[in-house]
C-alpha cells in the first residue's frame, strides 16, 4: 500500500472511534413555553360629532397613469441606473443626424445539413433543400445567393451574396 492510503486509513479508523465512544445523549432540556400577557383588543374609537361623518371618494385612474405621473413616465423599480459617462458625439451638438439605414433580415438558410466527408484533403458537406441534395465544396455559389465561405467543423461559414450578410450553419464534429 501507498503511504497515502495508510493515511486515509489511519483517518477513517481515528474518526470511526470518535463517533463510537462519544456521548451523543442530547444536552438540551425540554423548555415549556411560558405564558405571554395579551395585548388589548383594538376597539373603534367614536367621533366627537356622534354620528360618523360622510366619507369622500376619489374617482379611479387608469394604473399606466398612475405609473406614469409617479416617476417621470419610467417605473421606479425597474429603472436603470448607468454610472458610465456618456459616450461623446462625433456630431456638433444640435446637429441632424439622419439615422442609420436599417438593413433588411437575412433569410434563414434553407439548406439542411446531410454529412460530410473529406475527399482529397477537402471537406465536402452534402446539403439538402427541398428534394435536391446538394455536394458543396469551399467558394461553391449554390444558385447566386449562397457562397460557401469556409468549411471547418463544426461549423460551415456561407456568405448570403445579395447583402454580403455571413452566417453558419452546424455540420457537427471532425470525427
């Protein structure tokens, strides 16, 4: 045996004895509980008019007014709070900036993932899109809108051709 494993043995033994020849009677008593005072009964204090006067009531708002007219138009609990100093404009100040052009969505990739193989040194991944199965190798244009970019698994970068827009779609491991 190790030395290690004489050890933990030496270990286990010493803590099996202090388990077996200590006191392990409870030394807490049993404590009855002692009777508290009770408090008065609330009681409804009368008016010095006698009789109880009308009581007016508010007409009810609408809860996103009530919301709005407490913190400022934002709710106090969920505000944010940044301690970072603003970024500075590169604008002179007042100046129109035209907002930035909004770029359409790319469509998602129509393509599903079949297998691959490498076949002289190069990955070749089998791609299915409806009925057709496709054999992509990379920088294949599939049909003017598809470049194959890169193929290293796990994953295979295309580049959607009309807005230069990359994505990747997952051809799993090298194995």
């Amino acid at each position: 045996m190790k030395r290690k494993h004489l050890v933990l043995g030496a270990l286990f033994v010493a803590s099996a004895a202090l388990l077996a020849f200590t006191d392990h009677s409870p030394t807490d008593q049993v404590v009855e509980a002692a009777p508290r005072p009770h408090a008065a009964p609330a009681t409804a204090v009368a008016r010095p008019g006698g009789a109880a006067s009308a009581v007016a009531i508010v007409a009810l708002r609408a809860r996103a007014e009530r919301a709005a007219a407490g913190a400022g138009g934002r709710h106090a609990l969920f505000g944010a709070l940044s301690l970072a100093p603003p970024l500075p404009s590169g604008a002179p100040p007042g100046a129109d900036v035209p907002p930035l052009p909004s770029t359409p969505p790319a469509p998602d990739i129509p393509f599903t993932y079949i297998g691959k193989q490498t076949a002289d040194g190069r990955w070749e991944v089998y791609l299915a899109r409806g009925d057709d199965t496709l054999i992509v190798r990379e920088q294949t244009i599939v049909d003017g809108t598809y470049r194959i970019e890169a193929i290293a698994p796990p994953t295979m970068t295309l580049v959607y051709l009309p807005t230069k827009l990359v994505q990747t779609l997952d051809i799993g491991s090298a194995d």
